[in-house]
C-alpha cells in the first residue's frame, strides 16, 4: 500500500469518496490510476476525464517511489 499523504497530486478529505486518498479536486482514486499503470499516462487520461496526462505521469512516478515506503502509524 502506498503512503500517499506526501503526494502534491493526491489529498484525502473526510466525506469525499469515504476518506480515500483521490487526485486534487476530483473523486479520482488515486489507486485506479496507479492500478492502470501497464497503459501510458494518456490512456490513463483518456480513462479518467479530469486528470491530466503530466498529472498522471507524477502519480505513476510517486507510486513507483513509494510502493515499498512504509505507512506512518495511523495512515
């Protein structure tokens, strides 16, 4: 599980999509652009109206980084 809350491109608010970690602004999980990441950030735009092929791209690239990181207590 990736620790999202130093992700720029990704925020967590309470009541939206139930506190799940979406991309700024949207109901995008963020874990459904990183589930799609065999196709190339323009499919995944073109998936997920709203989101941006460099905003993708940044997600993709966090995601790699952080995959293994482990999660601070309580995320």
């Amino acid at each position: 599980m990736i620790d999202w809350s130093e992700c720029p491109d990704v925020e967590r608010v309470p009541g939206r999509v139930s506190g799940q970690w979406t991309v700024v602004d949207t109901r995008i999980l963020a874990d459904c652009v990183v589930e799609n990441d065999d196709s190339s950030p323009e499919e995944i735009d073109d998936m997920f109206p709203g989101l941006g092929v460099e905003r993708a791209r940044r997600i993709l690239e966090y995601a790699r980084r952080h995959a293994d990181a482990p999660h601070p207590a309580g995320q």
